[in-house]
C-alpha cells in the first residue's frame, strides 16, 4: 500500500532537500571551483584585420589576484606549468595581480608572486598590463593619486614589460605585428572622476606601420570605443561574473548595450575576448567559471575545447 506524505512531511523535506543543496552549491563556489579546477579554454577566431598576420599562439593569463588561501604561490606555480605546457608563442598578462583585503586572509608578497610567474616560457616573452586592482590595493599610489604600482615594479624586476599606452613590435616568420598595452580605466575611481590612466588614442598613435594590432585592456569597457584598426581586443576584469549561470552573468552590467561580462564577442566587424580570469573580489566565490587559462589560435586551423 502507498503511504503518501502529509503536507507538512513534504514540506519539511523540501525544506530540508534545498538546505542541503544550498550547503552544497555553497560548498562547491567556495572551495571546489576556485580552488581546485582550472581549465584551458580554447579560441580560434577569424579575425579580419589579422589576414597578413602570422600564424601565433596566445596564451591569456588574466585576475590572478593572489593571496592566501584562494591564491597561493603553489597554485601559481601550477598555472604556470600548465601554461608552458600549451608550448604558447606569446604570453599576456592582463592584470590584476593583487586580490582585495575583502578577499584576502593572508596576503602574499607581489615580489614572490612576480618570481614564480618568471617561470612562464614563449618565445615571443611574456608581457603584462595593470588592472584596477593594482591601484586599488597599492595605498601609497592611491594615496599620492600618482606613483608607480608595487605590481609594475615587481614584475620588471623580474624582467616582465608593463605595456602601459604604449606598443611593442614583433615578427614572427617573417610577418609583424603589434602588441599594445592599454592604461587602467580606473586607476583612481572616486565620486568625482572615474581616475583613468588609459589613453586609447595615444597609445594607437604609436602604431607606425600596416602590421595587425592586438589590444590588451583590462577592463573590457574601452572595448565601444576601439577602432577596427585593432584586430582583437583582449581583456579581463570581469571574472566572468564569479557566477555564470545558462550563460548569463547578473552581476555584470551591459556597455553601450552590448554583453561584455565574458568570452569572444563580435560587434561591428570587431573582436574581443574577455578572460574569466583566475582570481575574485568582493565575494570568495566561482559558480559555473572555472578558473581559465585562455589560449587563441590565429592563422590556424580552430582547434577543440581542453580541460586540465
């Protein structure tokens, strides 16, 4: 005979099945995801304004923000290798590399974070931009409202370029490119200016010959006002939302209408790329975006989606 139960029997374990589920989603966002998952998500996108650039293998590394115990140096040193081994031609660092004293039990020395990211290995080099968090958690430059970031100085001290507005050049068999490195947009946010260091123009004004462009950019915000003389944009800042749930991130608003909180976007013929990054801020927790290492293929064939 089948004993149904009572209204408040079911009640009770409805009750008690979210609870659970809750203690457990809780569980994952926080320990799980971000601590211990790390993928390689892979994009080969045709890019029109790379047609006469060289076959190149970018390795994005984006929002380490590291401390303890979400980001210790081992964790680091893990990305690392698992970077190398995507044998990339080129590595991009896209800022910051600091977490917030929100996030942080413990914090860890941004010179001994630089010394392990040393270890990446491209044949083009590794070359980084600043976030806003580099500003943010560096109370000397935020006092000052100018100065140096601790982040910049500990990474060319260990022999790392920070692209901030300005160009670099390269060829690769035979063909150029340009790589440039955008200023943070809010470097000094208060009510009163939104404190950016970038200068979009001047920083493309230095571009002095045909050669493609990649653009990386922090935060992808800039991302509207970049002429298609850039042939992909890349950037980080949004973590994907830390929550990304059916492919939507709530917690990232829109940019002159268009969803920028994560992954390759096209808009009028251009491109970007926003990394989920590894890092978080505000809130210790990664539900549905895994921490990414993001590698692009151009001039290849696209290639299938990894996980590590």
């Amino acid at each position: 005979m089948l004993i149904l139960p009572s209204r408040r029997q079911f009640l009770t374990g409805l009750g008690a099945t979210a609870t659970t589920l809750g203690l457990s989603t809780a569980t994952y966002g926080i320990g799980i995801e971000p601590l211990h998952r790390l993928v390689v998500t892979r994009y080969a996108p045709a890019l029109p304004g790379w047609t006469d650039g060289p076959a190149l293998r970018i390795a994005v590394l984006a929002d380490f923000h590291v401390c303890e115990p979400f980001m210790s140096l081992d964790r680091v040193a893990e990305i690392v290798a698992a970077t190398n081994a995507l044998k990339p031609d080129i590595v991009l660092l896209l800022g910051d590399y600091p977490a917030s004293r929100r996030i942080a039990w413990r914090p860890v020395p941004l010179l001994d974070f630089a010394r392990v990211v040393e270890g990446l290995r491209a044949p083009l080099g590794i070359h980084a931009v600043l976030g806003n968090h580099d500003y943010w958690d560096d109370e000397a430059v935020q006092i000052a409202g100018h100065g140096t970031p601790e982040s910049r100085r500990a990474l060319e001290a260990r022999g790392i370029p920070v692209l901030e507005n300005d160009v670099t050049r390269f060829v690769k068999d035979g063909r150029p490119f340009w790589l440039a490195g955008l200023g943070d947009q809010q470097a000094f946010m208060s009510e009163e200016t939104d404190g950016g260091v970038d200068d979009l123009p001047g920083t493309l004004a230095k571009v002095t010959d045909d050669a493609p462009v990649l653009l990386m950019a922090h935060e992808p915000d800039i991302f509207p006002k970049v002429p298609s003389r850039v042939a992909l944009t890349l950037s980080g800042h949004t973590h994907g939302g830390q929550i990304r749930l059916l492919g939507h991130s709530p917690a990232i608003r829109r940019v002159d209408g268009l969803d920028l909180s994560y992954g390759h976007v096209v808009a009028g013929g251009r491109h970007i790329i926003v990394s989920g990054g590894f890092g978080m801020s505000r809130l210790p927790v990664r539900i549905g975006v895994p921490p990414e290492i993001v590698l692009i293929e151009l001039g290849r064939p696209p290639l299938t989606a990894a996980a590590i």
